[in-house]
C-alpha cells in the first residue's frame, strides 16, 4: 500500500509522519486490496481548541473510502480517523 502524507501550509515533524505511517499501515490487516491511502493533516481556523483536522482517503479496487475527524492534536485525530476508516473497510468486506 503506498501512503502519502500531505500537510498543506506547515511543516510537519518527523515524528508525527511515523506516527501517521503506523496507524495507517495497520488498515492493511482488515484488507490487502487498499491501493493507496492519502492522508491530509490541516489546521483549521477556529477560535476552540479541536482544530487540528486529519482527513484519510483510501482507494480500493472499484471504491474511495473517506473519513475526516477533528481534534486537539494531530495524533488524537489520526487516530479517530484511522478508526472511522477501518470501520468502513470491515462494512466494504461484508457487501
């Protein structure tokens, strides 16, 4: 599966795009015929402290799954996200 990470407008540590690369590798385990996965880390512009958004869209044979969760850090919203998709891949499996 090949991964890619996009952070539009600021720099990302490298220890965040391993953290990333981890949690998205893993949705290899419910399926082996995810293609690619694009993975958006932005900031949104609002005043409350759930501004850090992650946004994942895998591609599979004949289907896009795509989930975007925010949070108070980009980890916490990796995470939701990474469920919220891993969800949906065990609901694509089932049809």
């Amino acid at each position: 599966m090949k991964t890619i990470i996009e952070t539009p407008n600021f720099n990302v540590k490298d220890s965040l795009t391993e953290f990333v690369k981890l949690h998205v590798e893993k949705l290899e385990i419910i399926s082996d015929k995810i293609v690619e996965s694009r993975v958006f880390l932005k900031l949104d512009k609002f005043d409350n402290k759930e501004n850090k958004v992650c946004e994942i869209k895998v591609s599979l044979p004949g289907n896009d799954l795509f989930a975007s969760k925010h949070a108070d850090s980009f980890e916490e919203a990796v995470v939701l996200t990474v469920e919220a998709i891993k969800h949906q891949l065990k609901r694509w499996k089932d049809v």
